[in-house]
C-alpha cells in the first residue's frame, strides 16, 4: 500500500487493525465514547469537543498517543484532527440524531478545531482512516440520554439499524427496562406501519418478555395487525406462533403460521419457524422433511445471504436436534465450548462413597435407605473451587429449573476450571448445576442434545454408585438435601421424556424413582406414569403403582386403576373402584363419562384447585380415548347406576326402632 504522506504516523490502516495494541484497549474504546456521548449531548459544538477531546484522550486513552510521535506540536494536531473527525461521525441530538459531517470550509478559514490556523495548514492537510471502524456511535449518544427522553429517538431521523442495535446492546447488557422505554414509542399513535420497524418489533417482544410485560407483547401483536403492511403483519404473526406453540397451543400455532405465510410466502424466516414449530409437537420426520424442501427452494435463490441458513436446514433435515444444536452454538461461544467439554469428558465412574439403613414402611419390604453421598477427597477439594466461580442458584422445594440465566455471565471463567480439571464431570453437584444452565438457554435442539445426555449421564453415574455396594435396590429420599442435586436431574429427565413421547425411557426413569429412589414422589411422577401405562395396557404395573400409593388424592390414579381393573376382566371389583372414585373425585367422573365434554380454563396463577373442574379436564383430555378404546366409558355409566329392585335403608338413627 502506498503510504499517504499526510497520513498520521502510525494510523495507516486505523487502529481497529492494528494487532499490537494493549489488552485493554477495547475497553479504553469504550470509556472514551462514553464520554464523547455525554458530550454531544452536554457541548455539541467543534470547538468545545476538540477542547474536552484533547484533555481527555491521554487521560482514558493513552494507547491512542503510543502511534503518534512524541513532540507536542504533533500531539496537538493530532488530537483537533480526531476530535473533529468524530465530531463529524457522532449523531449529535440538535441534527436530528443524524451525523453532522465536517465543517465546511475554505481552504483559507480558521480551522474549526480552534487551533487559530487556517485550515489549508491545520486539519485540511491530514487524512486518517475512520478510528474507530464501523462502531454504533449512537448507543454512546443514546447511553447518555435520561430515560425520560428516549421517547424523542422515534421522531427523529436516527438510523433504524443503529437504533436496533443500541437496543439489543441494552437487553443482551440487562437493561430490557432502558430497551423498551427506546422501541415502545416508535408504535405510538395510529399511523401505518411498515416492514422497516421490523428489527424494532422483535426487540421490543423480547424486552417484555423478559420484563413478564405479556399482555403488551399481545396486544402490540395486534397494533401490528391492524396498522402494518404485509411483511410486517407477517412477522406478527411468525412471532404469535412461536407463542402459541410454546404455549402447546399448536393447532393455533399452525392457523397463525397459515396467515403469516400467506401474507409473505417467500419470507424465508418462515423455513425456519415451520421446522422449529413441527419439532415442538414432536413431529421430527416431518421437520426433517420440511427442512429439506426449504433448503432446495432457498438454495435455487443463488443469495449469498441465506447460504448460511440453507447449510444449517440441510443439517437439520439430516438430523433436526443436532440442525437447531448447531444453529445455537453458533451463537453462543460459551455453549460450544460446554459442548465440546461434555463430548471430551471422561465416562462415568464410581467418585462416591455412602452409607446405608435398612426400613421397613406399610407398602414394602425392608429396602436399603442411603444417607449422605461423600465424593472422594480430590473431587471434595475441586467442588469448593466450583462453588467459589459458578454462582449457585439451587431451586427451592421440589423445582427442577431455576431460571438463573445469569450463571452465563461467569461463563467463562467456570468453563476454563472444567476445562482444566474434567473430574468435575463426576460431581453430581456439578452436574446438577450444568443441566440447569443448559435449560436456560432459549434454543431448540438444546435439550435434546446436550441437556439430555449430561440428565442421562447424571442418572448413570447414580446408577454405577448405587451398585457398587452390591446389594439390590437402595432409597434416597428428597428430604436428605444432599441427595437432591442427584435426583433433580432424574425426574428433570424423566419429564422431558414423558413431554416428548419418549415412552419407554419415561416409564424406566420414573419407575426407578417412584418405586426406589424416593418412594414419596416429590416431584408427582406417579400420575404421568399411571397414565403412561394405561397407554401401553400394562395393567399388572399400573395396579402396583395404586398398591404403593391407596390414598393418592389425585384423580389420575385412582381413574386408571379402574381402567385397569377392568380391562383385566375383574368387572366386580372395578365397579366397586369405580363407585369409591365417585365419591372421592366426582367432578371427574362426571366429566369423563359426559358424552361430550368441553374444555376448561386453568384456575389461576395460584396453582390447580384439588377436585375443581381444571384438574378434572387435565386427566380428562389426556385420557378418555384409552377409556373409549377399552369400551369402558359405557361400561362405567351402568356401573354407577343404583342396583334395580334393593330395597332403600333407613338412616342409621332409625335403624334401632326397626
């Protein structure tokens, strides 16, 4: 490259290429716009910029002055001209949000750095590339904004993207409060619309969804629907059914999806939304197949920017978990490098020592009841280092997620301890922790490919240690609190599989910790697999599972028991089940046996009303067609009616006058 001889020395290139600068430089970067975007918004005028530049720049920004030669005067003229210059690229709040540009001058005006020399021998006889790249200059203006003046960002001519992604930074940095107060105003009033605010819609979603604000993301949904062209009125839409679906409303994720894709058919988001949306209800070889469409159609557009998103729908129609593990993974460097670990991690071994008792209870034989588990010496001492980088956030009672999304932000620094000392994959508290991580993070194929298989290696390496004392089954009940980070990711697992359609794994995990683990079922497995069995007409199991547990006030299991009762020929004793379950559950058995019955709103945010209507339309919806398919529905109706001809008892205090 030819050097340019008015070029500052030691800036050909710029110094957001420069590879030798000191590691905290990008930080310095940081600190020094900061103060630039108080100042446009304190002192916006050239001269007093260039003042507050030169003082502050050798303050914050020494690095800057390394590239310069020492003598003053060229330190001088160094600063005014990178003052000016950006002056000139800052949007500046009295144009508009919009980039002043320099000054317009003649070569023989004073320069407008204020240095007193015109400018044919002051800032018009340099050059320099752009110092800092392609920044967003404006989230350093809009940083210095009060939040009560963001409102005044819509109406001025600020750059979408630049405001998008001043938002983004927002959110991503925790601020979803400071984010929305940006966006909100920008669907103000009631003029139309257009696909141009898009990135400020899904912003905004986002930011109320973490701030829980879902009555508004609702009814911006519908603002959009009313007052947006096409394009955006489909995005709407594409967002609605991402809820819809979440919500396991898929009949009215798929109407929503219809509409969205009708109003923009060649949406290429579309491809990735139908895939995602088929594989939450389960649906993989569809997804599969739908991924391949889509990557052949997408492809035949010959468009540089969908290459990306047509490789990773063909990964996913070879195999869509691993397709959508990708896609996250990608963007997220913390959660590649904990899945390159896990897939390098040593394989389960026995690290845990334990004692046991023998007890006996009223529904089975003495069995071994283990109390706490000590790791080994070494794994003692690495799980306090653990603890002193991981921020722990165990979930209370018998939750199995904890929603702490905010471990990620130590990520780093936990990854580079498992990193260099994989023998934590043998702690089950680690474990325990990990698994919890993983689920929060908000991407498909996640849990299938990396939640899944650190649950399933928590469950062998439990598996391994329970056996190596050589006898049969042993207990680890809930109530020892050290046996808790054991079990989470157990039942976490178990109910993943049951959620989707993983049967036979759900009935193994679930029978091993209702029948042995933790025999007082804290986390209510015991309805799931009842139901799981009437399923597979495992009616031996199911009337066991009713043996362990004769007073469940549950409908579930007491109605199955009946089913299996019955389907096992013994139509006496499942028509004296079925009369006790009338008294104990008969708004249930009311519903069941109703010819048509007609779905029922959850109760509340204060949880499902034991024998209310809601409880009743759970077991229902889930359960009446293995009811019709044994033809016991009618069965059950002549079952209750009161026995023809018995002659009706009198009340008990009459019966001693009889």
């Amino acid at each position: 490259m030819q050097r340019n001889p008015n070029m500052i020395p030691g800036l050909q290139t710029g110094l957001n290429m420069d590879t030798t600068l000191p590691p905290d430089f990008e930080h310095q970067i940081e600190t020094l716009l900061s103060l630039a975007g108080r100042q446009a918004l304190s002192d916006p005028t050239p001269v007093a910029f260039t003042q507050w530049f030169k003082l502050a720049v050798p303050v914050v920004m020494p690095a800057l002055l390394e590239r310069i030669p020492p003598e003053p005067a060229e330190i001088d003229r160094f600063l005014r001209f990178a003052a000016l210059n950006l002056f000139a690229e800052l949007p500046m709040p009295g144009h508009d949000l919009q980039p002043v540009g320099q000054p317009k001058q003649a070569r023989n005006d004073p320069c407008a750095c204020g240095s007193g020399q015109k400018y044919k021998h002051c800032c018009g006889a340099m050059s320099m590339p752009p110092l800092f790249g392609n920044l967003n200059l404006l989230r350093y203006v809009l940083d210095a904004y009060p939040k009560s003046r963001l409102g005044e960002v819509a109406a001025s001519k600020a750059s979408i993207d630049a405001v998008a992604d001043t938002a983004y930074q927002w959110l991503d940095g925790g601020d979803a409060a400071r984010a929305s107060a940006l966006l909100e105003p920008y669907f103000s009033g009631s003029g139309p619309l257009t696909v141009r605010v898009a990135p400020l819609f899904n912003l905004l979603m986002d930011s109320w969804l973490e701030l829980g604000r879902s009555t508004k993301r609702e009814r911006l949904i519908d603002t959009i629907l009313q007052r947006g062209d096409r394009p955006l009125k489909s995005d709407a839409l594409q967002r609605r059914t991402t809820m819809l679906a979440d919500r396991g409303d898929h009949a009215g994720a798929w109407r929503t999806f219809k509409q969205a894709s009708e109003l923009n058919p060649n949406d290429p988001a579309l491809s990735f939304l139908e895939v995602t949306t088929l594989l939450s209800e389960g649906r993989v070889s569809e997804a599969q197949s739908r991924a391949q469409w889509w990557a052949a159609f997408l492809a035949k557009q010959r468009d540089p920017q969908l290459a990306d998103l047509v490789d990773g729908l063909r990964e996913m129609a070879k195999d869509p978990h691993a397709g959508m593990m990708g896609v996250a993974t990608s963007a997220n460097a913390d959660l590649q490098r904990l899945h390159d670990l896990f897939l390098a991690a040593p394989p389960p071994a026995v690290r845990h020592r334990f004692d046991f008792f023998m007890e006996e209870s009223e529904h089975r034989a003495a069995q071994a009841v283990a109390s706490e588990f000590v790791p080994d010496a070494e794994l003692v001492k690495l799980e306090t280092r653990w603890r002193k980088v991981f921020p722990q956030a165990k979930p209370s009672l018998t939750a199995l997620q904890n929603d702490a999304e905010e471990v990620w932000d130590n990520a780093p620094a936990w990854l580079a301890l498992l990193q260099k000392h994989p023998a934590l994959w043998f702690s089950f508290d680690v474990l325990d922790d990990l698994v919890m991580a993983v689920d929060t993070v908000p991407w498909a194929g996640v849990e299938q490919r990396l939640l899944v298989p650190m649950a399933e290696r928590a469950a062998e390496q439990l598996r391994l240690t329970l056996e190596s004392q050589g006898g049969g089954p042993v207990e680890c009940p809930w109530g020892v609190l050290s046996h808790r980070p054991m079990l989470r990711p157990i039942a976490h697992l178990a109910y993943i599989c049951n959620d989707t359609g993983n049967w036979q794994r759900f009935m193994e995990l679930a029978h091993w910790l209702v029948f042995e683990l933790n025999s007082n079922d804290n986390h209510g497995l015991r309805d799931d697999l009842s139901c799981a069995y009437v399923r597979f007409e495992r009616w031996t199991d199911m009337l066991a599972l009713n043996d362990r547990y004769p007073d469940d006030m549950q409908p579930a299991l007491a109605l199955n028991a009946v089913l299996a009762t019955f389907a096992s020929g013994d139509t006496t004793a499942a028509q004296k089940m079925i009369r006790l379950a009338g008294k104990d559950h008969p708004v249930a058995v009311k519903m069941l046996l109703d010819a048509a019955p007609k779905p029922v709103k959850p109760d509340g945010a204060y949880g499902i009303a034991v024998g209310g209507k809601y409880e009743a339309w759970l077991y229902v919806s889930k359960m009446r067609e293995f009811w019709d398919r044994q033809k016991a529905l009618d069965w059950a109706r002549e079952a209750l009616k009161p026995a023809k001809g018995k002659p009706k008892m009198p009340p008990p205090e009459q019966q001693s006058l009889l």
